[in-house]
C-alpha cells in the first residue's frame, strides 16, 4: 500500500537544535530533499545536520525541504513551522 507523502519547506530555521530535536523524533524516515543529489533521512543524520547548520555563519538554516509519510511526523513539523513562523505558502 502506498503512503501519502507530504513535501515540506522550512525557511530561516533559527533554533536548528529545536527544529533537529523535532525531526530526530520522527516515527519514520523524514527526507531531505536536494535537487543534485540523492535523497538522505534526516533523522539522527548528525554529519548532514551539522552541515546544514555551516551554510550560514550564524548558525541559521535559510531553507530546507523535506518529505514526511507519517502524519504524525508532519502535524510535529507544521506545528513547529507555526510555532516559530519558519514556513511560506506557495
């Protein structure tokens, strides 16, 4: 049987150890989603977490996009796209 999966964008991700704690206690794989380059779970992936923090010097992350199956998983990350405003709608 095949999964709805849900594509997610984040945008200027301030609190990057809130936003890894969120996709770290996902129930299923969340899937960084990069154009050249294969698709990779996020979760508990801590090289490719770090990486994503050392694009901006500050720290910030300025936009990933992700894509959940579970819908637990993402009403967590919508919930936290709310909490902290990180999200645009297209």
């Amino acid at each position: 049987m095949l999964k709805d999966v849900t594509y997610l964008t984040f945008f200027d991700i301030q609190d990057s150890e809130r936003f890894f704690d969120v996709i770290n206690n996902c129930v299923e794989p969340v899937i960084l989603c990069i154009p050249t380059a294969q698709s990779t779970d996020l979760r508990f992936n801590f090289i490719l977490q770090n990486f994503l923090t050392w694009i901006d010097p500050s720290g910030k992350i300025p936009e990933v996009k992700l894509k959940c199956t579970n819908p637990q998983d993402v009403e967590h990350l919508i919930q936290l796209m709310i909490e902290n405003r990180i999200s645009k709608t297209y």
